[in-house]
C-alpha cells in the first residue's frame, strides 16, 4: 500500500465519522443560515459611516468569504479538534500503533480531515451564492467573482485553522479545555495584529496579505477604494453588520484585483499549515503509554531489586464500628462538601496563588477596574466549571453516581451550589468593594452573575455531555461584556445592562438540566 493510499483511506475514515455527528450538522445549518444572509444582502458589509455595495456575484463571494473565515477561523477550530483525543479514548490510537503507520502520516491524515469537513462549508456556500443568484435574480451571474475568494482565500485559511487543531492535539497539556481557552486569545490577538497594517482607505498604507489569513483586509481594502472612488467624503475603514434595512448609500463593486502577491500569499499559507502539521508530529508520542503518565527516575543500578519472602502473618480479627442510626440518613451537607472537593480536586498551589490575587486586586482598585477584574476572575475556574454536569460522562462513572437515591434532586443542587461558593470565592473582593461603596446595582448584577454562570455550566454539561461547549461560549461571552455589549451583560458593566432578566433565565437552565438528567436516567 503507497503512503498516499494510507492517508487517504485514514482521512477518509475519519471524515465519514465526524459527519455523522450532531456538531457537524449544526455547523452546516449555521453555515447555510449565514449563506443566506450574505447572498441576501443582510449581512453587510461596508464603508463607514454607511456606505455599501450593489449586490452583485463579486459582492456576494466577497461577503461570504469574510463571514466563513471569520466564523470558521474560530469555531471551526473548536468543531474539527478532538479527533487525536477520541483514538486515545477510544483505544483506536493504541492498535494504529502497532502498525508501521509513522507520526507524519497520521497527522497528514488527521489534517486533511480536519480540512474535508471545513472545506466542505465553504463549498456549501459557493453552491448557496449561485442558486440565490439565479433565484433572486439581482444580477447577472458571475462564477468567477463569486467563487474566486471563496476558493482562493478563505480555502487557505480553514487549512491553517486545520493545522493548528492538529497542533493542539499533538500537545499534551493543549489537547484539553486549557487549549481551548488559549486558541480563543489567540486568534483574537492574531486578527487584531493582522489590521495593523492600514488600509489605503485609511492612511494610504496597503494591507499586508502575508499577515492576512482571513482576508478581511485584502477584501477590505479593495472595498473601501471602491467606496472612495465614489464617495471622496468617506473616511475608509471596513465593517460588518446585520440589517434588513435598506443601505443609503450604494456604490459598484466589481471585485477583488488579482495579484501576485495575493495568490503567493494564499500559497504561503497553505505552506505554513503543512509544515505547522509536520512540526505537530515531532510533539506527538504515538500512542506511547508510558508518556502519559509520569517518567519515575532511573535508579543507580537497572538491575531488578532481590524479592523479599514474606513470612505468613496471622490475620487480626477486624470488627467494623456500626453506623449509628443518625448518620444513616441523608446529609446534604457532606454531598455538598465532596461536589466541593471533587470540584477543586487537582488544583496546584499557583491556582490558589492566583485566584487570591485577584480577590485583592478586586478589592483595592477602582470601581471600573474592579469590574474588568471580576470577569477575569470569573474566567479562571473556567476549566473547574466547564466539568459541571459532564463529569460523569467524561470519567465513565453514571452508574455509580446515578445509582444512589435521587440523584437528579441531590448530586444536582449540590454540584450547583459548589459552583456558587466557587464563583462567590473568587469575585468575593469586588463584592465587599460593592458593599463599601454601598452600589446596590452593582450587588445585585454580581448576585446575578454568581447565580447565572453555574446554572449555564450546568445546563451545557448535562445537554452535551462534553466540557468543550461551555468553554466556547463562556469565554466569547466574557470577551463581549468586556466590549461592552449591552444585550449580554449580566454583570452590569453597561448602564443598559438587562441583568435582571438573566435570573430568570438562570432558573430556566437549572430547569432545563433537571429535566434533561431525568430523561437520561430514564432513557440510557
């Protein structure tokens, strides 16, 4: 068998696994959903203050390829990653070793699967573009225009954010939530640092496209020329949005100038995710137990130690103390006090190190910078919390944990109320600054985000069984109350803050994971 045949046939494997997963359907109904959108004209982009393009073929393929490298360039990292993990749980990854099948293959082969299912979405959005094209009829169709960001930029781009999910799982200590955490900063800092680059629209500076992995700014900047050209009062810049109003001010836009250095660029890309997929293979260990655990220290002599004779001992007579009646019933404070445990069980000393510094930052800052620290703080137990309700499931242990007497009405409330005493610990000192102050509002809005982060903790782990979706969307929705995005603002950071709404909504996800642990009980 040729070592091409062995990649393909491993990638294959693996593809038509991954499709058959639910996460996998949910990404192509969201991909078809932003497809829409895009072809439609409502998701938009555009020159500020308010100036946007005919909706075209060249319009529609340039909306649709920022919109799918964006989303994809962090979701899709999130969707593909777990495959290495899933042959370690499984046991598969134990019997490939076994085989002659080298670490570059195998990671050759779990990138270009990881590349099938997200180039899949940007195919499904080339074929969206044309029949909304012919549908809507807005103008004459354009295969070049449409489909040529779509398969020259934004290809790219999901190759590399296929590496770097390789990469990640070829790392012991990235492969878990704490790389999922890591990757979200990442390619934040990573498309921050590509626009730093102006545009000509701006400062008569042209975009960089060896630092563009999106393509947002080779897009943008073609746009915002455009703009100019018709528009000399505009200021430049690039912007989305979504809007079913009609756009003020419109302007043709024939597409992107093809140069050189745009497709050295896509190709340059291309490049670093093959080598970034090669340099994960010198990381990974190949299935190698003995790297999984901790390497004991050679001794002195490698030579086995004599076995000692052990002499036959008399067995004592061994008598269990009886349980008295009181302790028989149940207690739910000793529940409690394991859920509390169980959930800081593992935890090493700079943990702790951390966490209280925070608590005094909190308490010897100003008001709005004890704010900004309280989500900080309530960001660091993120991989504590993101177990809630999935524990079980990760650890193989439901047998054990839902055989006990009413464990939907006991191992719930307590592992929630752990998760409080948690998230009240480590915001504790803007707490007590919020009380020296006397800021009712503030009080309330931190009761309300201490009651409302378990609760969705919970919910996701119980309805996924998985820890990966809580840290997805805890860490986006800490980032957005951060930029001040009133809608979503628990904490009161925002003047508009609807924080009184999300105590509602917190117990209607404590609701939600209730009935769903009973119907799994009932059903598994």
């Amino acid at each position: 068998m040729t070592t091409l045949r062995v990649i393909y046939h491993m990638a294959r494997a693996d593809f038509l696994e991954r499709i058959r997963r639910y996460s996998f359907l949910i990404m192509l109904g969201l991909v078809v959903w932003l497809g829409y959108l895009s072809a439609s004209g409502q998701m938009r982009m555009r020159v500020p203050p308010d100036y946007t393009g005919v909706i075209n073929s060249a319009w529609v393929g340039a909306t649709m390829t920022v919109t799918v490298s964006l989303l994809l360039g962090w979701v899709g990292f999130y969707i593909v990653k777990g495959s290495v993990s899933r042959d370690y749980e499984t046991g598969v990854g134990q019997i490939m070793a076994t085989t002659p099948l080298s670490r570059p293959l195998y990671m050759l082969g779990k990138w270009l699967s990881n590349f099938a299912v997200l180039g899949i979405a940007v195919v499904i959005l080339l074929v969206e573009g044309i029949l909304m094209n012919l549908l809507l009829g807005t103008h004459d169709l354009d295969l070049l225009a449409l489909g040529a960001p779509l398969m020259v930029i934004a290809l790219p781009s999901v190759a590399l954010v296929a590496a770097f999910a390789v990469l990640f799982e070829s790392i012991g200590w990235l492969r878990g939530g704490l790389g999922n955490v890591i990757y979200f900063f990442a390619f934040m800092f990573a498309l921050v640092f590509s626009g730093e680059v102006d545009s000509i629209g701006t400062s008569g500076k042209i975009a960089n496209p060896y630092i563009d992995f999106t393509g947002w700014q080779i897009i943008g900047d073609s746009v915002s020329r455009a703009a100019r050209a018709v528009y000399p009062d505009t200021a430049g810049g690039f912007a989305f949005s979504i809007t079913s109003l009609p756009a003020p001010n419109i302007f043709l836009w024939n597409g992107i100038e093809w140069t050189g250095d745009i497709f050295l660029s896509r190709g340059f890309f291309l490049l670093v995710a093959l080598g970034i997929v090669l340099t994960s293979s010198l990381f990974f260990d190949r299935f190698n137990p003995s790297r999984l655990s901790v390497r004991r220290k050679k001794t002195a002599s490698d030579s086995p130690a004599p076995a000692t004779v052990s002499k036959p001992v008399a067995s004592p007579d061994i008598h269990l103390t009886p349980l008295p009646a009181s302790r028989a019933r149940f207690r739910f404070d000793a529940l409690y006090l394991a859920e509390l445990k169980l959930l800081l069980k593992g935890q090493r000393w700079w943990w702790y190190v951390v966490a209280a510094g925070l608590v005094i930052a909190q308490l010897a800052s100003t008001p709005d910078v004890t704010r900004i620290l309280l989500v900080v703080a309530w960001v660091w137990p993120i991989l504590l919390l993101s177990r809630l309700g999935s524990r079980e499931s990760c650890h193989n242990t439901r047998e054990m944990v839902f055989s006990a007497p009413r464990p939907v009405l006991t191992q719930l409330p307590a592992a929630w109320l752990a998760a409080f005493t948690l998230m009240a610990l480590t915001g504790s000192g803007a707490l007590v600054k919020f009380l020296m102050m006397g800021d009712a509002h503030s009080l309330l809005a931190w009761l309300v985000g201490a009651l409302f982060v378990p609760s969705l903790a919970l919910t996701f782990g119980v309805l996924t069984g998985s820890s990966k979706a809580f840290e997805i969307v805890y860490v986006l929705w800490m980032y957005l109350i951060l930029n001040k995005i009133p809608a979503i603002d628990f904490l009161g950071m925002t003047p508009n803050s609807p924080w009184q709404l999300y105590l509602g909504l917190a117990l209607v996800l404590m609701s939600v994971a209730i009935l769903a642990r009973q119907t799994q009980l009932k059903t598994r």
